[in-house]
C-alpha cells in the first residue's frame, strides 16, 4: 500500500488552476507536509478560542472571517493572529479573491506558514478542493492482473504470468466489453469499501498478447472499447487445472479477496484445454448483478431442496428408521 506525501508546493503546482490559486509571495511555508485531507474554516479560533481548534487541518478564510478580522481593533486582532499562528497550521487559503490585512501577511510570514488567495467563492473552492483531498490521500496499490467492466460489473482477473489475463480480456472487448487496465492495475480506495482501479497513464489502454507484442485497444476496436477507470467488484483467479484440488460445486461456500482491506468476492476458475473462459467471465458477472439484487441462486436452490426433502414423508421416516 502507497501513501502520499503531499507538500503545500505541489498541492498549489497540482490544483493552481482549478482552485484558481495564488500564493502571496512575502509569506514561506510551501514545504510543509500536508498530513491530512481535511479542510475547515478557523471559526472561534479567529476570535481567540482555540481550545478545540483542529490546527492539522487545512484552514479557510471566507469573508466572513476577513470582515471579522478587519472590523477588530488592531492589538486585538495581532492577538488573535498571534494565537492563530502560534499552531503547526499546514497553510492558509484566503477565498473570493480578498486582500490579506498587513498583519496577518506579516505574522504568517514569521511563523513560516504560506497564505494561498483564490479566486473562488468560498462554498465553491471548498466543492472543488475536498474531492481532490480525498483522491490524494486515498490508500492505493498496484496489482498484477488485468480489469475489464463486463455488463457494467468491474471484473479484476488474477493468476500467475502466462496463464491467459490478457487473452481473456481481449477475447471479452471483442465480444462488446470494456477494457480497463492490463497488466498493471492501480487500485485506489474511496472510503471504507469502494475500490477503484485503473492503468497506468503511460499504458495508455495498451496490451500486451504473447506471440503478437502490444496492442492498441482503441486504435482496433474503437474508444467504446475502454474506460478509464471502474469500480473492482470481483476478483477471478485463473488457475492450472489440477485435478486432486478442491472445487467449489454449488457456490455456497464464498470465498473472498482483501485488497486495502476492503473484502471482494472472488470466483477460482481452472482453466483446461476446451474450456470458454470468456463466457464463464460473462456468467461471473451477471451473477453478481443477480445477488447483488438481492437473489442468490445457490442459496435459493439449497433451500428449495431441503424443503423439498422435509415435506417429503418417505425420505424423513427413512431417515428416523435407519439405524446403521
């Protein structure tokens, strides 16, 4: 798992022209590391009450904290500053394009932390800027496999090197799927069970098929055949058929996969010679849009037999009778 190391220079390189940035140069602090995703208004801190203020946040200053500010008496104010500046703040944005008073440039720049202007509304950067903190600070990984979306459900496809990931992806974009990544998938988690995969920038939706070398998926079957990113919903190990291993039969017994500890469901596929794995991989996924549905078809079949077998009075006395 990768975790990112985020200062104020690069948030302000990466995002300058979305959040309509511009830093105040007389002010440092550009190589802070930003430890957290959170962005908040100072409130009370502003007016002198810092006994719960939340200083590892980002801060925001909307007019209302700059009206507030401008309307104190000026030694107040310097207090209140002083206090607001005595705490390990990452940085410091002022919103709607409003000009700093003197002293709160001057006393951000003695404690060496940077005031950033935008242009934005405040209600408006706060919409654009938590989105980006949170993609930021996702927890990611990369994986070896390959993705594709299969009637809208997000398939990742594991296995050893060589056994057929790509071939069986390829076979499947040929049949009307979508290819997301090959070879490399990077995983990233939004909240606390959503994974979202996608490639490399570098891939560019390429992919690499044993005998033949690389392939432009977009180039052959057009632009409808890929997307650039899906939601990992199932994960498909491809196996070497080895006939003494235990198979699942009926589906009851699900088993999982844990990726940035979010818990997938994940179908073990051996894979022999006459095999259509292209079709399993289509049946993987309308099953799981069938459960997720609310209808499962291995437990609705065991509970129809069972059912069966105890309204039938032959089978439950032989049962009763048998004694060996």
């Amino acid at each position: 798992m990768t975790t990112t190391q985020l200062t104020v220079a690069k948030l302000i390189e990466r995002t300058h022209k979305v959040l309509q940035l511009e830093h105040i140069e007389s002010t440092k602090g550009l190589d802070r590391v930003i430890e957290n995703p959170d962005v908040s208004s100072p409130g009370l801190a502003v007016a002198g009450y810092v006994e719960r203020f939340p200083a590892w946040r980002l801060q925001v200053l909307g007019e209302t904290e700059i009206m507030y500010l401008r309307s104190l008496d000026p030694a107040v104010r310097r207090r209140h500053l002083t206090t607001f500046f005595s705490f390990a703040i990452p940085c410091v944005f002022i919103t709607k394009g409003q000009l700093p008073t003197e002293d709160l440039i001057e006393l951000a720049s003695n404690a060496g932390i940077a005031l950033i202007k935008s242009k934005l509304k405040t209600n408006e950067f706060y919409t654009r800027i938590k989105p980006w903190l949170e993609e930021e600070f996702a927890p990611s990984t990369n994986l070896h496999g390959s993705l594709a979306d299969v009637f809208g459900v997000g398939l990742l496809f594991v296995g050893q090197s060589g056994i057929g990931k790509s071939e069986c992806v390829l076979d499947l974009v040929e049949r009307g799927h979508r290819l997301v990544a090959d070879d490399l998938v990077i995983a990233r988690r939004r909240g606390t069970d959503l994974l979202i995969g996608r490639g490399h920038e570098r891939q560019r939706h390429h992919m690499e098929i044993r005998g033949i070398g690389l392939v432009d998926i977009p180039s052959i079957f057009g632009v409808r055949a890929v997307r650039q990113q899906k939601r990992i919903e199932v994960v498909v190990k491809l196996e070497e058929w080895n006939q003494s291993a235990p198979v699942d039969r009926t589906g009851l017994d699900t088993e999982t996969k844990r990726i940035l500890d979010v818990e997938l469901p994940m179908a073990r596929v051996p894979l022999n010679p006459g095999k259509n794995i292209t079709v399993i991989a289509e049946v993987i996924a309308l099953n799981h849009l069938l459960k997720f549905s609310g209808v499962d078809p291995a437990a609705r079949f065991n509970e129809s037999l069972i059912g069966h077998m105890r309204k039938r009075p032959d089978v439950t006395g032989y049962l009763r009778e048998d004694n060996e």
